[in-house]
C-alpha cells in the first residue's frame, strides 16, 4: 500500500505537472476571495484572461468554419438537385 494519503499525491503531481495550472487556480482563487493581488499575480490574472479570451475566440472560428464548410457542402448538395427541377418547370412555364 502506498502511505501517502491521496490528497497529498494528488497535490504534489498537480504542482509538479501542471504549475501553470496551479499558478492559474492559485490567482483565481485570490480573486474570488476579494484577496489583494500582487503584482505579478495581478499581471498572471490578466494573461490568463487574455489567455482565455484567445482560446474562445478560436473556438468560436473553428466551430464557424465547420458550420461554413458544412453549410456550403449541403447547399451545393441541395443545389444540385433542386435548381435543375426549378429551371426546367421555368422552362416549361415560359413555352
């Protein structure tokens, strides 16, 4: 058996692993506790929230691209069966 309790494993790989992460959770957590801020962790808050803004924003074109290419892909789809019907009862209703 492993003597060291979970929590502290758990503690220990996160701030080995992931220490942005933990710098980021770290400053989150100063902010909603209406804590001061230093400077360098107001400066982390702010890149982080920049970070963030980033990271929806190129979802966002992503997901738009996706839903771009899929809704030109369909209309040429639809296209190709529904203008050629149109133009030919055009044809018949003009002769």
């Amino acid at each position: 058996m492993n003597s060291v309790p979970d929590g502290e494993r758990v503690e220990k790989i996160r701030s080995e692993v992931f220490p942005e992460m933990d710098k980021s959770l770290t400053v989150r957590e100063k902010h909603r506790k209406g804590e001061e801020l230093s400077e360098e962790d107001d400066r982390y808050y702010g890149e982080d929230f920049q970070r963030f803004l980033s990271n929806l924003l190129i979802s966002v074109l992503d997901n738009f691209t996706v839903v771009s290419i899929s809704g030109v892909v369909v209309g040429g789809i639809l296209s190709m069966f529904l203008v050629p019907n149109r133009l030919s009862s055009l044809h018949r209703s003009l002769c």
